[in-house]
C-alpha cells in the first residue's frame, strides 16, 4: 500500500449531543483544498489487573482521543468563525469587517478527509470521519519572497474526544469505511456525514 494524495477536508458543526443519541451537526463545509494532515491518536498505557497471582484482565491501548492536524491551501472568513470560534465584527462602509480571535473556545463539531491509495495498481479511496474535533489555529510561519517562493498553506489543529451516540455506551472516536472504488464515492459519504449542501 502506498498512500498518494489527500483531499477534501470538511467540517461541520455540532449542534446537539446527549449521550445515548446521535450526535447532530450544522451545515458542513468543505474547509480547503488538501495540503497535508497529520493524526495521532491517545492511547491508554498498559493497565492490568492481576488475580491469582496472574493478569486476569487487561486495557491495553484503548483509544482516548488524540490530535488531528490539517493544512489547507487558503482559510476564508467563513473558516474562521465555522471552525476556529473567530467572532465577526461587522464594518462600516469606510471600514472592512474585521474577524476577532478571542479567549472563547471554538465550536466542536465533526470533521473528514478523503486520502488515496495505491495497492499493487489499484487506487482506493478512504474516507476518514472524526465525529468530534475542536480545532484551535495551528502554528503558522511567514516569510518575505526571496529568489523563490517557499510555498505553505494554513494549518488547523484539533483535538479529537469520544462520543457516546448510541445505547451501547462505546466512546466512538474514529469512522473508516471499507474502501471506496471511486472518489466520487467517497465524496459523497464524507458529504453526508457532514452535511455538505450538493
């Protein structure tokens, strides 16, 4: 397997969770286009419980939550209020409307990319659903134009929680579906996962 491509990153509010239910999300959006993402999830250390003198039952390395890093290629106004917590301030007609990073914390919500594979010739596509991420803004660098341009996009990081969305009372953190054979396919699940409008 080799992975070749990443895209279509989307986010989309959380309205509603109680647990024992599914969760319900706002309108989705498409945040970018794809530069690059970077997930690394929390596990619990080794935990066991020892009876009879042996281990009779064991945690080991269940999911807690984790980190969720994307960079996209340009963040719009929309972007920073919808996923980062930005708080509009509307302009006058001598003055822009201006985007306010404040102490309050951004809006949870659900979040999803689609990245491509290649195994032994054949491309698949897999789609990754994160039903809870709270993105704050990522470390950005800049720098002036010398001989050549060094290019580099936006960077979201996040922390991915649990849900509890149904009677089972499992922390569900993470959705792969099997493999999608086209990426119109796996556009489309993303989509309604988030609720991206057609």
């Amino acid at each position: 397997m080799a992975k070749i491509g990443m895209r279509h990153v989307v986010f989309a509010p959380i309205t509603a969770e109680t647990p024992g239910s599914a969760v319900t999300y706002g309108t989705g959006l498409v945040v970018g286009r794809a530069v690059s993402g970077e997930l690394e999830l929390e596990r619990n250390d080794d935990n066991n419980f020892y009876a009879d003198d042996a281990i009779a039952e064991s945690d080991t390395g269940s999911v807690s939550g984790g980190t969720l890093t994307v960079e996209v290629d340009h963040i719009t106004p929309q972007i920073r209020e919808t996923v980062l917590g930005f708080v509009k301030v509307e302009g006058t007609s001598d003055n822009p409307d201006v985007d306010w990073l404040t102490d309050a914390p951004s809006n949870p919500g659900g979040c999803g990319f689609i990245y491509v594979e290649r195994y032994r010739g054949n491309v698949e596509y897999i789609a990754y659903w994160f039903p809870k991420v709270q993105f704050a803004v990522g470390t950005e660098s800049f720098a002036t134009k010398g001989e050549s341009i060094e290019w580099a996009g936006h960077s979201l990081t996040g922390t991915l929680m649990a849900v509890y969305p149904d009677a089972t009372g499992a922390a569900r953190v993470m959705a792969v579906p099997e493999h999608f054979d086209t990426y119109a396919a796996a556009e489309a699940w993303l989509n309604s996962m988030a609720g991206v409008p057609a």
